[in-house]
C-alpha cells in the first residue's frame, strides 16, 4: 500500500521559512522522480519542484531561488525548504511522483503565509 504523508505546513509571516516533509512507503522509492504541487483555493495544482533520482532538479519560475527541494533515499523522505516565503505561496502542498500518480496523493499539508 502506497503512503505518502506529508508534515512541516504551518502558518508563517512573509519573508518566513519552513521545510516541508514528506514519507513514503509502497513505493521504489530510489529510482522514482519526486515532486511537490500545491494547490491554492479556486486555483489548478500546479508543480512547484522535482527532484529526479540522481539529484537533478527542476524549479517553476514562480518559486526558483527561493524553494530548495531534496531528498534522502536511505529515509525514503523528500523535503521542500522554502524561503522568502510570499502571501501566494500559500497553498495546500502535496508530494507525489513525476509523472504524478493520482492514486497516491495523500492528504497534504497547508502552508499559509501571512501577517
């Protein structure tokens, strides 16, 4: 059985950090490329990072130089450091893989950014 929970959402002033978390189980994790979305109210998911299984990484343009995504493979765990956090960043952050199974998505984690 697939799992994939997410943790580390909160409620932060603009300019702010958090590290977003994600587990996983059920899944090869080692060789799968990972990814987090969110998705804002009344707004489409959208894909904000990936991390391929070597390490490559891919940003959208709206988060490039302030969100860091990584990942552990011994943890089965991918993470999404974000900075300089900004009112639109806030969202529901989902992990998933790339492509996105839409099966696994778990139950996400809200981040809120506001004074």
């Amino acid at each position: 059985q697939v799992q994939l929970v997410e943790s580390g959402g909160g409620l932060v002033q603009p300019g702010g950090s958090l590290r977003l978390s994600c587990a996983t189980s059920g899944i090869s994790f080692n060789p799968a490329a990972m990814a987090w979305y969110r998705q804002a109210p009344g707004k489409q998911r959208e894909l904000v990072a990936r991390i391929g299984s070597g390490g490559s990484t891919n940003y959208a343009d709206s988060v490039k130089g302030r969100f860091t995504i990584s990942r552990d493979n011994a943890k089965k765990t991918v993470y999404l450091q974000m900075n300089s956090l900004k009112p639109e960043d806030s969202a529901v952050y989902s992990c998933n893989l790339d492509p996105r199974v839409d099966r696994y998505w778990g139950q996400g984690t809200q981040v809120t950014v506001s004074s």
